[in-house]
C-alpha cells in the first residue's frame, strides 16, 4: 500500500505530522505494509492535510484528514468520508497549466531518482551542450520574467552579467517571500526543491559563476531543512560540485531584505539596508561581483524552458506576459491556494471561478494584488486581465502574484492605514521619504478617521513624493494601496467623516 501526505507547511499546520504518524502506527496495528511518502503540497490548502493512496496505478485523494479519518484508509477507500476521487481529475488541478510545479505534490521531494523520472535535469543536461550566449538567447527569447516583483527580463539581467568581466559571479536566488498571500516560493522549495538547484545550476553556466546562494526567510523552517537536504544529494550525485556548487543562507526575517541589495548587504553580514543604485547588482553584487539575482520561481522556471525550447514557453500567456504565473490565493476565500495558469485570464475569473468568492459568502468588495504594497481593485476593475502593464494601466501591480480577498464588511480606510503603517515598521530608515514619509502617512490617515477631510490633499502629496523619492519598492509602492483605498472606496472615508460629526 502507498500513501502520500505532504511535508508542505500547509499540511503540518493543519495537523498533518500527527496524521503521518497515526498512519504508520495503524498500519502497523493491522500488519500492513505501507510506504508513506512525504510529498509536497498539490496547493488545495482547504483541504490539507490531503492523503492520496494508490488505486489501480492512480492516486485518490482523502482530505482534509483528521486522526479519525485514518482508519478509513485502510478499509473500502469508496466510502471514505473524506474521498475526493482521482487528484488529476479534481476540478482545481484540470484546470491549471503546471509547467513550474509540474512536479509539487507528485514526487517525493528529495528523491532524485523521481526527480529524473518525471523529466527533472533534461534542461541541465541540455544547457551543458550550448554556449553560455545560446543559453542566454533561449532564456529572452522565452520571455520570462522576474516572479518576484517588478517583472524585469530575466534574459536581460543574465546577459548584463554574462558579459561583464570579472574574476568570480554570483547567483543569488531570492527566497526571502515576506509579502502576504505568498507561498509560491515556499511551496517550490519544500515540495520540489532539485528544480531551483537545477535553475541555478543552469544560471551558472550561462553568466559564467562558480558559486550561488539561496537566502531564505528563518520563518520557513521546513523549505530550509529540504533545501539543505537537496543541495547535499545534488551534490553527493554530481548534479553540483566545482564547475557550480550552492549553499543555504537564512535570513533574520526583515521584510525590507526581500529588495535586491538590501538582501546583498544582509548576505555580506552587513545591516540589510538599500544600497543606492547604480550600481546595479548585475555589475556590482555579492562581494563587488557582477551577481544575478532572481526568485525562487523565475529561477525554478529555467529548466522547463531549456527541456521544451523557448518557443513553447513563450506560447503561454499575452501581451508582453509571456509563460505561466503560480497565483497564491488568500484571505477572506473558499477556495485558497496555489493555481498555475498562464498569463491572461481576468481578475474576475480568479476571484469567483478559481478562489470561488469569499469564505463568508458575503460579496467580494476588494482585492489586493502583489502583497502589501499592491493596489485594492474594487469589482469595477475585475475585468483587468492578468498581465504586468495590464495591471500597470490600472495603477497595480502583480508582483509576486499573491491575492488577497476582503469581502463588503472590510474597512478600506483601514486597511490604508495597515499598508502605510507596515511600511513604517519595516522600513530600513535609508530613505527619507520612506523613514518619514510612512510616519507621517499614518498621522494623516488618522485624521482622516478622525473625519478631517483637509487632510487628503496632504496624504496625496506625500504618496507623490513618496513614490518619487524612495530607492526600493517598500517605500516607493506603498502609496499604491492608499491611494486604491481613497480612490476607489471613497465612502469608507466618507463614514469616517459622518461618524466624526
């Protein structure tokens, strides 16, 4: 009998550690012999911990497992309680284009073997035939983009850093995921970590570096001992070793260490504040070197497009949104999770087909896209499609692509003030207009809860030179979700004003 449960922190936080144990001890009462694999997550968070058991060569999934629904498993699987059917057949996965997760929840994560199975190091091995020019053109030629925030040209960075001369190059992968509604990272690393190992491998041999380092958020407990793990069996394998080896960073969890230099300075040993640019990274990194440095997910999107060609990767998605983009799901939602699609589909579509509206069942009265500094889109933009300046042409931005839902009882001059505020606790203090900006922004947002409608033209001008004035994304986006609030959701300052008088 084989029997998988996930190892994914979705999973263990909904008892799934306890679950994997009652397993194997009533299968050990019973006299069964059962293989427990600890996969990754299928990205169904409703319904974690999910067991899947092997019927006929296909997996049936039981879930959401409690203790007393283990049992079952080990009697007529069809009347299970908790019995969902075969996974693959189950609405949510049909419906995805899993190119990058193609792997997650499928195989066990720290086999290379299975890893290899299901087509794991076809890009490597591939990569390993071309020039470090040729691997560099597939890369553009693609289309891929940074999955971490702004969207820049993957291919470009790679380029910049390839031709640039110098003794030692860097990679630097990304993993401090520290906006909210992000786990698309966290969910790669601990469910299939060899495709980032391979991604980088890859990244190495185009730019021309030796070495890499993957920082990850000390909040991520489980994606670190997997990732440790895998870069000690890549290595025993001979998937890593002189021509590109790789080690495990872990960050002290400051959000401001998520932007690019500041996650520099952090990995130098240095305090994890902006660094001004120029010069950029590409040229002067880690240590001075030229260093690429992308996210867990464009990094692990490499191998699909050195296996099937750029051209295949390229035929997903619109406009200059080229490929798939992991959305992670969350907030007030039915359905929350992670959904793999190509670029395109509509904000409503994500909101009232995939997410399936609010948990509440009350109406969906925003959502943020991109994290704390993303936008609020009232419904009257759900028909924006998914695509960065799709998103840019409406004053958003999708960033690392998570989406957070709030249904019609949320208070948006509230939630003006938590964006505002958040930037005030995390800022760096490198920026001026970031340090103070924030500070004052909650002071003003406070006068408009007080009912003091003068302060709106002042809370406009400081979102101004905010944006104008900060050098990373914490300060220079935060205006974004204040200005959605009051632009959008005029009548919950209206209400402030009214409760006032």
């Amino acid at each position: 009998m084989r029997v998988w449960l996930p190892l994914d922190s979705f999973a263990l936080a909904m008892g799934g550690e306890e679950v994997a144990r009652a397993i194997l001890a009533e299968a050990k009462a019973r006299g069964v012999e059962v293989t427990l694999t600890r996969n990754g997550s299928r990205g169904m968070a409703w319904l974690e911990p999910l067991a899947e058991v092997e019927v006929n060569g296909v997996r049936h999934g039981f879930g959401p497992m409690t203790l007393a629904d283990v049992p079952g498993l080990f009697g007529d699987l069809a009347a299970h309680p908790k019995a969902l059917g075969p996974v693959e057949e189950l609405g949510w996965m049909k419906g995805q284009t899993r190119l990058t997760f193609a792997r997650v929840g499928v195989i066990d994560p720290l086999s290379l073997a299975e890893y290899r199975a299901h087509g794991g190091l076809e890009g490597l091995d591939k990569a390993r035939t071309m020039t470090k020019a040729q691997i560099v053109a597939e890369v553009t030629d693609s289309g891929l983009r940074g999955r971490g925030g702004a969207g820049f040209p993957t291919g470009i960075k790679w380029k910049t850093v390839s031709e640039a001369k110098a003794d030692r190059k860097y990679i630097v992968c990304n993993a401090d995921e520290g906006d909210s509604a992000t786990f698309a990272d966290r969910m790669l690393m601990e469910g299939d970590p060899f495709t980032l190992i391979e991604g980088m491998a890859i990244a190495g041999l185009a730019c021309g570096a030796t070495k890499g380092f993957v920082y990850i958020r000390s909040e991520y407990p489980v994606a670190i001992r997997v990732m440790r793990a895998a870069v000690d069996i890549a290595r025993a394998e001979g998937v890593l070793g002189k021509a590109f080896d790789m080690e495990i960073r872990v960050g002290a969890g400051a959000y401001v260490c998520g932007e690019e230099t500041s996650l520099l300075n952090s990995l130098e040993g240095k305090r994890g504040i902006v660094r001004a640019k120029p010069p950029l990274p590409a040229l002067e990194g880690f240590m001075g070197k030229p260093t690429v440095v992308n996210n867990v997910i464009s990094l692990a999107s490499v191998p699909v497009i050195l296996a099937k060609g750029a051209a295949f990767y390229k035929d997903f998605g619109l406009g200059r949104s080229r490929g798939t983009i992991p959305l992670q799901i969350a907030g007030n939602v039915k359905y929350g999770g992670l959904y793999e699609t190509a670029f395109g589909l509509t904000l409503g579509e994500i909101v009232d087909r995939i997410a399936g509206g609010c948990f509440t069942d009350r109406p969906v009265k925003a959502v943020q896209v991109g994290g704390p500094l993303g936008a609020y889109f009232p419904r009257a933009l759900f028909d924006t499609p998914f695509g960065y300046e799709e998103f840019a042409a409406k004053d958003g931005l999708i960033g690392h692509a998570g989406l957070t839902l709030f249904d019609d009882s949320a208070d948006m001059l509230a939630m003006a003030r938590f964006a505002m505020e958040f930037c005030a606790i995390e800022s760096c203090g490198k920026c001026t207009p970031c340090r103070i900006g924030s500070t004052r922004g909650v002071e003003t947002l406070d006068r408009l809860a007080r009912g003091d409608a003068d302060a709106i033209p002042i809370l406009t001008d400081l979102c101004n030179t905010m944006k104008l004035g900060s050098l990373c994304a914490l300060g220079g986006f935060t205006p974004y979700p204040v200005m959605s609030a009051l632009t959008h959701f005029p009548d919950d300052f209206a209400r402030a004003k009214e409760a006032a008088e």
